[in-house]
C-alpha cells in the first residue's frame, strides 16, 4: 500500500459495519469509501466485507485485517510521538489510564507536576477498570495505565507502583466497631457493597472470602466509590476496600476501616504497558511522579490508621 488511508477507511468500516456511517465519521463520500474498499480488496486479492442489501459484516480476512490494523495504527502513533520527541523535546503525547480510583486520588497529583515539566505535552486520560485498561494497552488505545496488575500477559509489562491491603469499612455504628474486631464467623450474614464484579478488585475479594468458607451471599456492586461510602456510612452494608479510598471518611469517623480475617488481602498496583516499549524521559519522570503520590498517599494513610 502507498499509504495507510485505505486501511482507515477499512477500520472505520469494520467499526461501524456500515459505508454510510463511516463515510460519515471519515467526512467522505460514501462512493469515496466503496473505492477505497474495493483498491484494499484488490491489492490483498481478498473480500474482506459482505455486503448483505444494506447489512455489511467482516469475512474472516477482514477479522484478520482489522486485528492487525489496530497494531499497525499503534505502531504509527508511536512513531509520530518518538519523531515529534526528537525534534522539539519538549513536545509530545501522553495517553493515560487510570482506574476510578487511581484517577481520583493518583492522577491528579502526578499531573500538575508533570504539567509543571512538561507544558507543551498533549494529555488524554481514559478512565476503566483493570481488565479494560489491560484491553486499551493491547490495542494501543493507551500508552501507560496505572492499574492493578493482571495476570501474566505475554503482550503487557509492568512497571511496580503500590502494595495495598484491602479490609472492612463499616459504619462506626456496626456491632463489629463497637467490638472492636470483626467476628469471621458472622461475615457470611453480612450484606457487602462492593465495587463492579467485572473488576479485578471484585474478583480477589470473592475468591478471599471463599478461602475464608463465607462465599458471598447477598451483595449490591456499584460503579461508584463514593456511592459504596454512602451506602455503608447509611448502615446498608459492609464493603471491603484499601484504608486510603476512604482515609477522609475515617479521619471524620464517620467510617471505621478494620482489617479482614484471615491472610492479608493485598492488591499489586502497577504501570502496565505493551511490552517491550521504550519509555520516554517524559514517560520516566511520570511513573516517578506516580511512585512519589503514591507514596504521599499511602504514607497519610498509614498515619491515620495508627493514630
């Protein structure tokens, strides 16, 4: 191919699965569209689109095409960014992802200061849970992610940030803070607010309770922390969080944050990325930013917790 145009417009199609709406979204004709289809059809000698009256769907080349373009637009957005670095250093790109949680209370600190160093950046931050940010960093949507690290990956890297421990946040009128402790026994009656069940968080707090013989019985999951605080600060549950999610919350008493029976329950937090990428200064000085909020953060905590 002379150029890459012709696979855009195939990734527009195979994205709306429509030339119209992508025509549309490209700001072409939609003649324009059915030309550069039929040159790409042409130069891999392939069909890679059904055209079913006005239905369109991928052939199994297509399915192929449209993997590796995602790889292939990755790998240009890269070359930009490494041009641009190396021509005017203080210019660039930077797309993060950050979880709800690292996005509220990580990012915004890591940010100024890196604004600080570098004004001339572009940033674009998307928030997702783990397993989406792990998706985005495959396809390339996403240059750094500060998430919880997955399972092994052969496609990702990470780069360690935090250990957390998660445990009990209740209301400071639950019998367990008026106790003192948290009876395992009783842990099984409770009903748990907990965060979205498609995430990794929710996953490890299911599979500790299952080690511990009380399975989750009955549970409400909300895309929302501040929702989970609001709940269990009303008594309309219990949840299982890392102190600093809610180190406002305590240092009011409005929460009590007790720790979980059994092992500890901790949570590895890293900055993942594709493997084998090769970190910028600017990319550098943000991981090292992220460690040193990170540090501030669960250093208060600690601080609250003792105190």
């Amino acid at each position: 191919m002379k150029d890459v145009q012709g696979l855009r417009v195939f990734a527009a199609v195979a994205q709306h699965l429509s030339f119209t709406r992508a025509a549309a979204a490209l700001g072409l004709t939609q003649s324009a569209v059915s030309h550069q289809i039929a040159a790409l059809e042409a130069a891999f000698d392939a069909p890679l689109l059904r055209r079913e009256g006005r239905r369109v769907s991928l052939t199994d080349a297509g399915r192929i095409l449209r993997e590796h373009s995602v790889r292939v637009f990755a790998v240009l957005q890269e070359t930009r960014n490494a041009v641009k670095r190396a021509a005017r250093p203080g210019l660039g790109s930077l797309r993060i992802g950050a979880s709800p949680a690292a996005c509220q209370y990580i990012v915004p600190e890591a940010l100024r200061k890196f604004r600080d160093s570098y004004p001339d950046y572009e940033l674009s931050i998307a928030v997702g849970d783990s397993p989406e940010m792990a998706r985005q960093l495959r396809d390339g949507a996403t240059d750094l992610a500060i998430m919880l690290r997955t399972e092994r990956d052969k496609q990702l890297a990470f780069h360690p940030l935090f250990t957390d421990d998660m445990g009990i946040l209740l209301s400071p009128l639950h019998p367990w803070a008026r106790a003192g402790r948290v009876d395992r026994h009783q842990l099984h009656e409770q009903h748990f607010v907990l965060y979205t069940r498609t995430s990794a968080t929710f996953r490890l707090i299911e599979r500790h309770l299952l080690k511990l013989h009380t399975p989750l019985r009955t549970f409400t999951e909300l895309g929302s922390l501040e929702a989970i605080k609001e709940l269990v600060t009303l008594g309309l549950g219990i949840s299982v969080v890392a102190p600093w999610i809610a180190s406002a919350e305590i240092a009011r008493r409005d929460l009590v944050w007790m720790r979980i029976p059994g092992p500890p329950l901790r949570r590895n937090w890293s900055i993942g990325c594709r493997a084998g990428r090769h970190f910028s200064i600017a990319e550098q000085t943000f991981l090292g930013l992220c460690r040193t909020a990170t540090h501030n953060l669960l250093s208060s905590s600690a601080k609250l917790l003792s105190s």
